[in-house]
C-alpha cells in the first residue's frame, strides 16, 4: 500500500463508493413489483433565478437528444451479459455518476399510459447535488434553490451520452429523468440496488441519503442486471470506511473534501507558491497574434497535411460509439456561446474579490476540477476567425476551468487507444457545459461573458493556463502540467468584463523536473516531443513539440483513436489526495513544498517511477469495449488496437528533428484553399532558433525581434490587423 494506489485492485465498474459491501435482498424484488403503478408526474416548477434559468437552457437542450439514434447494424458487443454490464457502468462512472446499476423493468415500472415493450433493462444512476457555499459567499444565493437543476442538468448530459452510445451500438434507448420521464425513476432505482427506500416510503442512497438525483436509461440492450439492497440504510461507517473499503473512495477524502471552503475545490492549489511571472520566458510584446486558421489540428480540415489527414481529421477522436455519444451534445452547445445581456449591472457585483470568490464556488458546483483567473494577455487572443475575419479583443479577463480526463480509465488505457478519443471529448464537453452556464449566468446579471470552448474559441488556452497560476509548460510542448493531476486535462475559459482578482502563477519546480525526466519523450510513438534543452520559439521559452508530426500520428492512428501517450506515461499522472499511496502523496507534497530537492529528487524519482511500472496499462481498469464506427456501423477495430507499455530499456537514436513552422510560415489567416505545410522551409527555420538565454540578451539588448515572428499577411487586405 505504500508504493500502490489503494484503488489499483478496485475494477472501475464498483463506482467510487462500496455498494458491493451492503447486504441484498431479493424479496425486495417482489415488494416492488407488487406496487401500485404510478400516474404520470405533473411538470415541476423550477427556480426562475438566473442560475436555474442558465441551467434549465442546458437541460432542455440535452433533453432534445434523449431518445438514441439507432444505428443501422448492430454492433459486435460481447454475448457475455456481465462483460456488456461492466463496459455500461464504467461509461457511468467516467461520466462522473456516483451510483450505477441495471435491472429488468416490471410492468409496473411504466408509468400509466407510456408502456415501451422493446425496452426491457433499466440502467439507473445517482448524481451527487453540488455543496452550498459558505455564508458570506455570493455564490451561497446563487446556488440557493438551484442545486438540484445544476445536477439534474449534468444528469440529463450523461443520461442522453448513454442513450446515444446504446444507439450507436445498435439497440434503442431513452433517456428518463425528472418530470421527463415515462418510468418510476425511483422504483428503478431500488430495483437497480443503489437506492433502497426509508422511512416515509423515501428513496434513499445508502451512503449519500437524499443528497442526489436519480435518472434512468431505458433500452432494449440486455446487460447483467444487480440486486436489490436489503431495506436498512446502515453502511460501514467505521475504520474500513475511512480507510476506503476494497479500495473505494474513503471516507478521509471525502471528510479532507467537504472541510474545505467551495471555492478552494478539492486539490490544495493554494500551498503551491507564487511568483509574478510564470517560470518559463515569456516575449510577451514580441509574440504574434496567429489565426486560428494555423492550428495544426484545423490546417488538416483545409487540406494543408493531404487527403488523408483532411478525411481522418473528420474522425480521429470521434470514431468510437462512446466519443459518438458525446458529438451532438458538443454541437448542440455551440449556438449557446453568444448570449444577449442584461442591461444593467448587478449592483452587488462590483467587489473582484468577492466575485472571484464566489465565480470559482460556482464553477465547482457545475463541476470543473481546478479553477483560476487571469488576465487576458494580447497574444492570448486569436487574430483571425477561422473563416478569416479579424478577432477585436473584447473581454479583461478570463475564469480558466480544468477537467481531469480520469485517472481510473487512464490507468486501463496505452494511451493511444480507443478510449483516447472519448477521454478527450468527454472532457470538452462537460467543460463547454460547464463554462456554457457560467456564462449565461453573467450575462443575466449584467455582465458581458463567452464560453471559449475547443469547437469554437477565440483565446489560445495555454498563455492562460499558465497566467491563472494551474500549472507549468512542460517538455510536452504547448502542454501545460499541473501539480496535482499532471498534464490529464483539458481547460475551457469564460472570459468575462465582471471585476475579478487574478491568481498569479505557479512554480513547483517542474523545469527541473522535465529538465531532467525524458519520460514522455521516450515513450512518445512518433518521436515528436525533444530530447533536448529549451528553445524560444515565437517569443515563448519551451521544449518545443515537431507540431506537425504529433498532429499526424493523432490524427492518422489506426489502431486506435487519438493519442495521449505523453499523459499516460508522465510520473506526474497520479492521485495525489488523501486515497493516493503513502510514497505518492509524500512526493507530492515535496514536490510542492520542497522544491530545493527537486535536483536530486528527479533523477532517483523517473527511476522509481519506471520501477514501480507507473504508465503500464492496469487491464483491471479497462472497462470500455474496443469499437471502431465505419461507415456509419461499429465493428471491431479494423487495424486492431495498440497495447503499449513503457520500455525504460527505449532509446532514441540520433539529434531531435524538429521542425519550426513559425508565425512568417503560418497560412495566411483568410486562406479557405489548402495551403500544404513546407516542412523543408520549418527544418531550416531551425537554424533562426535562440537558446532561452540568447533570446533574453538580445531584448534586454533593445535589439529587433526576429523576422520568423512576422505573420504572414492576409490575401484580402481588409481582413488584416495592426500587430500591437
């Protein structure tokens, strides 16, 4: 227990909490089902308070897709029920659900008069309600009468994800919950043995009481059904508990968890130090403004990386079912971004540290894992559309979310799998839900404010990352590290003209780290993060990535959808809180606290790291079924799947071939043909190349900035700006 997580044995599909350890009943079974079947519930009346209304708009939008479109084939799932039951339930808890359970559905189960006889299982899960802030918090008001819509809202996005995947594998499914439903919701959730019912004919979880909402998925897809709980509500409250019962979530964690003020969140970000600058150099009037046209992963849509790449670009993380069940959400959201305002100004909004207080509470409650706020800087904002137009800056300041992409399913994967894809998109769409109330919600109270999410942003999040103080740039390249969760998240923004009190950055001491630890380089499986030192490259100090062939691999991998290799194999990819092992949790709070041993901590660290067997894949934790969507149908990965595991014994041979596209190379920002990448022009940009230290004498020199810094022009002049 020492050296390995407490959780290492527990297989993903037992949830956070050990339902496994109550006793069942079956009788239970015969109670419910001799029940008196329920009418149809009127539709209740939610809160007509700004947060309730932001979030009521994400419901009703969510709830538009809660009846799955069925694929034309079946898929080729498992004849194996528990193995179909074990792959519906991690899909649950990846979505964050705190209980999942499947059961038959008695006829009594349906509501009078909405009887659906195709549908014959029921898969059930509870949602935790967010905390209520603290008294003297703005947030407390705002969440008053509204937790129970936030969680009903993050429960109708996971309730139609796994009514969309059900039809992706082929079979029919609709999403039921609240007083959209056509089941007795609580009924179900008996069945499914993670509620039983109290006194008062109350339905209650055994570990969280009433403190959820419940929501069902009804399907014609057969899975190994659960038992019942017997009637008591007693679980083991005692030193099993707390220590985490088969290695479930303990109750220390929970405790360590609920003593800490909302607008802390759950990782001590406040024990990291501060500094005025981030750690890397930063050229700030010297770095250009790029189009969004010249990201690498948006040049392929174009044609700029080949036919191949610009197909593949319409597939490469969304060809799974499961990353399939997510893409109409994510679409779906995107009219949101633009909200109209209220005309005036809260009144009791005018205080940044309040507000920032309260913005942060608030966007833990809606569920982002890590919360800071800086200012914009100039070269944070795009300088073009992607059809080309000019961006204006037009906000201050910016609220930066963080959502993990789970440790647990993490720890099953290679990496560059199948589950790679919908790790991502996962993560992109519960940050655009996320970010997507937020911001209605400032709007409403006066109050200018965007969602900036991956389909569609006008800000480069990675300047802002490091600027709202949630991590370091690493040897991964444009990928910022946190010290909490490593580089396993992905980010979304708000940015907003309400007054607020910026965070400053962080120093844990990771460019000694990365200096010293090669790990992800060596494990990278095409070879596009350096072995070597630091560069300057357009105006940024960084171990710059070969940007084009990291996005060739990602987009091109054929036996499996994406990559994240560099997440899986970084030592910094951990569970550092109260459930993490002993060893981990001491090297993270010297990590934090102890940065003066970082020279000698690193080297003996990536050994014990690769010891210990830290980034092989734990297939305990491999939940998901391996499933690839051709034409339209989900098979079995055509290519197969690759099964990576590190190899300390890897050796890189030669120099790093990176090549530089820098900003006088870029497409030219309202180019809509394909403008194809020069990679012989990027290999000998990297003769322009300054070392960190040659980059800083020539400025504090007052000398010109390099010419490779100058964007290229747009072909329409009206469309260009004035760099400044």
């Amino acid at each position: 227990m020492i050296f390995r997580e407490p959780s290492r044995k527990r297989p993903v599909q037992l949830g956070r909490f050990p339902l496994e350890v109550l006793p069942t009943d079956l009788h239970i079974l015969k109670q419910e089902h001799e029940r008196a079947r329920l009418a149809a519930p009127p539709s209740r009346e939610t809160s007509q308070s700004e947060l309730s209304v932001a979030a009521q708009q994400y419901f009703d939008l969510f709830m538009e897709y809660r009846e799955g479109k069925v694929a034309p084939a079946k898929a080729p799932v498992p004849d194996d029920m528990e193995r179909r039951s074990i792959d519906i339930k991690g899909s649950l808890y990846f979505l964050n659900a705190a209980h999942a359970g499947i059961c038959l559905i008695p006829e009594n189960a349906w509501l009078q008069g909405r009887e659906d006889t195709e549908h014959t299982h029921a898969i059930v899960f509870a949602l935790e309600i967010p905390r209520q802030a603290e008294r003297g918090n703005l947030a407390r008001d705002w969440l008053l009468n509204s937790r129970d819509m936030i969680a009903n809202t993050r429960s109708a996005g996971i309730a139609a994800n796994i009514a969309n995947y059900c039809g992706e594998l082929g079979y029919s499914a609709t999403a039921h919950i609240g007083s959209v439903s056509d089941v007795d919701i609580e009924r179900l959730a008996v069945l499914s043995g993670i509620c039983c019912r109290a006194e008062g004919d109350r339905v209650v979880s055994p570990f969280l009481g009433d403190n959820v909402v419940l929501a069902v998925v009804t399907t014609s897809y057969a899975c190994a059904v659960d038992t019942p709980l017997a009637t008591t509500q007693n679980c083991d409250r005692g030193f099993k508990y707390w220590l985490g019962i088969n290695g479930a979530e303990s109750g220390r964690e929970r405790n360590r968890r609920g003593a800490r003020a909302t607008h802390l969140g759950s990782y001590p970000m406040e024990q990291v130090r501060r500094v005025e600058r981030p750690t890397t150099l930063i050229l700030d009037d010297e770095i250009p403004r790029v189009p969004h046209r010249a990201s690498f992963f948006e040049r392929p849509k174009f044609g700029d990386l080949g036919p191949k790449a610009k197909v593949e670009r319409t597939r490469f993380a969304f060809k799974t079912p499961a990353a399939q069940s997510y893409m109409p959400l994510i679409g779906s959201m995107v009219p949101l971004q633009d909200n109209d305002v209220a005309p005036e100004p809260d009144p009791g909004m005018n205080d940044g540290d309040q507000n920032t207080k309260a913005v942060k509470s608030l966007a833990y409650a809606l569920g982002a894992d890590m919360v800071g706020v800086c200012e914009i800087p100039r070269y944070s904002w795009y300088s073009h559309h992607n059809e080309g137009k000019p961006i204006t800056p037009y906000h201050k300041y910016a609220v930066v979310m963080l959502i993990d992409q789970g440790h647990e399913t993490m720890e099953g994967a290679s990496g560059d799998d199948w589950i790679s894809g919908p790790q991502s998109m996962r993560a992109y769409m519960r940050g655009a839900e996320i970010a997507g109330i937020l911001a209605r919600f400032l709007c409403d109270k006066g109050y200018t404010s965007r969602p900036q999410t991956n389909v569609l942003s006008h800000v480069l999040h990675i300047p802002l990352i490091l600027w709202a103080g949630l991590g370091e740039l690493s040897r991964i390249g444009e990928l910022v590290l946190n010290p909490f969760v490593g580089p396993r998240f992905k980010s979304v923004v708000v940015t907003t003209d309400l007054p607020l009190t910026v965070d400053k950055p962080i120093d844990f001491g990771l460019q000694d780290f990365c200096n010293n630890c090669h790990k992800c380089a060596r494990e990278c499986p095409c070879g596009a993060i350096p072995m070597g030192d630091k560069v300057v490259f357009n105006g940024y100090e960084m171990w710059k990535i070969d940007a084009e062939r990291c996005t060739r691999y990602r987009l091109t991998n054929q036996r499996g959808a994406g990559c994240g290799r560099c997440m899986k194999t970084c030592p910094l990819n951990k569970v550092p809180n109260a459930d993490g092992a002993v060893m981990t949790r001491v090297a993270s709070w010297l990590g934090v606290n102890a940065r003066w041993l970082k020279p000698l901590m690193v080297p003996v660290a990536v050994r014990l790291d690769d010891w210990l067997g830290n980034g092989r894949r734990n297939l305990l934790k491999k939940w998901w079924l391996d499933l690839e969507i051709v034409d339209g149908v989900s098979v079995h990965p055509v290519a197969g799947t690759n099964e990576r595991d590190i190899d300390p014994t890897r050796q890189r041979s030669g120099k790093d071939k990176i090549v530089y596209y820098h900003a006088n190379i870029m497409p030219p920002p309202d180019a809509t043909d394909a403008v194809p990448v020069d990679r012989k022009s990027a290999a000998i940009a990297a003769s322009l190349i300054e070392t960190p230290a040659q980059a800083e004498a020539r400025y504090n020199r007052g000398d010109a900035k390099p010419i490779q810094y100058i964007p290229v022009k747009c072909i329409d002049p009206v469309n260009d700006i004035a760099e400044g």
